[in-house]
C-alpha cells in the first residue's frame, strides 16, 4: 500500500481542525446529554458488562485515566445513573451496575450517536486538495502514540 506524502504545515492543519471539531462535537454532546462523552463511555461499558466491572476495569479497557474514571462514576452515581455493589467475599471489589435511569439515558444517547454518524454519512466528501481525511489522520497519530513500527501497523 502507497503512502501519502507528510507535509508537516498540512498535517499540522488537517491535526487542529479535527481537534477544534472533537471539542465542539464534545461540548455539544455535553449541553445535549447533560453528561460528557467519557461518563457516557462509563455507561455503555457498564451497560455491556453489568454487575461485572470495577472503576479499574473500566479504566484500564477505557484507556480513561483511573482518577477520571473514578470522579465519573461518582458523578453518575450522585445522579443516580449508576450504582455500586459491595461482594460479601471482598468489600474492596464494588462492581457496577446502572440504574433504570442510567439505562434510559444510555440508550438516550446511543440513539443520538447513532443519529450523528447518519448525518456524517450523508456529506459529500471530496478528495482532492491536501486535507486528510479522519482515518487517514488517526492511522498517521496512532504511529506516532505506539511503539510498533509503522511498517507492522500497516500489515
């Protein structure tokens, strides 16, 4: 597969736009859903697995870290989205389950994804100029935030 050749002011422009988006897109989904988009990550996890994870479990298949994982869930528990259990065996261990409200506002917000990624699906895109498109972005990044070769990654 032939690669695209870098220019750095390109990707540089191409790396801040998408950033000024995620941010906008993020703050949109905040004042929509009332809850940010790693609280939401928190509820779908949890609504995946309930009863099974723990904030570190969340955490650590997230790749939010454990403090924001941790001030999440209290979050979403003071709002009684989520609860926490206690094992009789080991009170350290407090799995996670979500409530019928924190169901509700899972589905909520995954309908409203759901809805996004239709409308992004419908815009022309068009591939001429020097503008990289999301994935041609990500796959660039993911190079420089792993320690694989960028010839193994592309395999």
């Amino acid at each position: 597969m032939k690669s695209k050749v870098v220019h750095a002011e390109s990707f540089f422009e191409s790396f801040m736009e998408l950033k000024r988006e995620l941010e906008k897109a993020a703050t949109r989904f905040q004042r929509t859903m009332g809850i940010s988009v790693d609280q939401y990550a928190i509820l779908h996890h949890i609504l995946e697995n309930p009863g099974k994870l723990t904030s570190a479990t969340v955490a650590d298949s997230r790749g939010i870290s454990r403090a924001e994982v941790s001030r999440g869930i209290s979050q979403l528990i003071r709002r009684g989205y989520v609860v926490q259990s206690y094992q009789s065996s080991d009170r350290r261990v407090r799995p996670l389950s979500l409530t019928a409200s924190g169901e509700q506002l899972e589905i909520t917000c995954h309908e409203a994804l759901k809805d996004a990624a239709s409308t992004m699906s419908k815009v022309d895109l068009d591939d001429s100029g020097s503008q990289f498109t999301v994935g041609q972005l990500t796959k660039m990044l993911s190079v420089l935030t792993t320690k694989d070769d960028p010839e193994e990654s592309e395999k």
